[in-house]
C-alpha cells in the first residue's frame, strides 16, 4: 500500500506542477517536461518519508520471495507426479552407486556418450 501511495503522491505533483506551469502561459508542448522535472525535484525533497516507506514494502516483498525461492507448492496430481520422479531419480542414483542397473520397469539411464 506504501508503493501505491507513494505513487499517487508522486503523480499529484506532477497534476499540480504541470497545472501551473499551463496557467503561467507556459508552451503546452514544453510544460509536461518540465513539469516533470519539477515534480521529481519536490517529490525528492517533500516526498522522503513516503519513499522510505514504499522502499521498504519493496525490500520486504523482495526478501520474502527470496525466502520463497527455494520451496515449490504443489498440490494434487503434481504432486504425485513430482513424489514419483523423485522416487525414480533416487532409485536410480542408488543403483548407479551400487553399480547395479536401475530394477523395475525404469529405462536405463543414458550415459555421457549418448548410449
């Protein structure tokens, strides 16, 4: 709600900036670059408690979905699928450890030369 505040604030200076430099006479072609040039200098200066704010709802997401990253929710039928890959993956791994070929209706495995 931060960033969306921050926004807002941000794009009423830019509303009331480019509202004046149009009521000074100022070219309709020029007014809106400069207008936002004025709104960034104010919403730097007037604006600094809101940014801070919106930074750090920004930086809270960001590390909550790196905390997230790692762990992938399944549910139903994915997750059988993925239960029953990894199943097959450790099996595997375990057979190749032992040196013994993969038991079941598994195929083998391909090895580095492609066979």
């Amino acid at each position: 709600m931060a960033v969306i505040r921050y926004s807002v604030l941000r794009l009423g200076l830019f509303v009331v900036a480019l509202v004046a430099l149009l009521w000074a006479g100022m070219n309709p072609w020029l007014s809106p670059l400069l207008a936002a040039f004025v709104a960034w200098g104010l919403s730097y200066v007037l604006l600094a408690g809101p940014r801070d704010a919106a930074a750090l709802q920004v930086a809270e997401r960001a590390e909550a979905r790196r905390a997230r990253q790692g762990r992938t929710e399944l549910t139903g039928r994915a997750r059988e699928d993925a239960d029953a890959e990894d199943a097959a993956d450790e099996a595997a791994r375990a057979a190749a450890a032992d040196g013994t070929a993969p038991s079941g209706d598994d195929e083998a495995l391909p090895t580095a030369d492609g066979g």
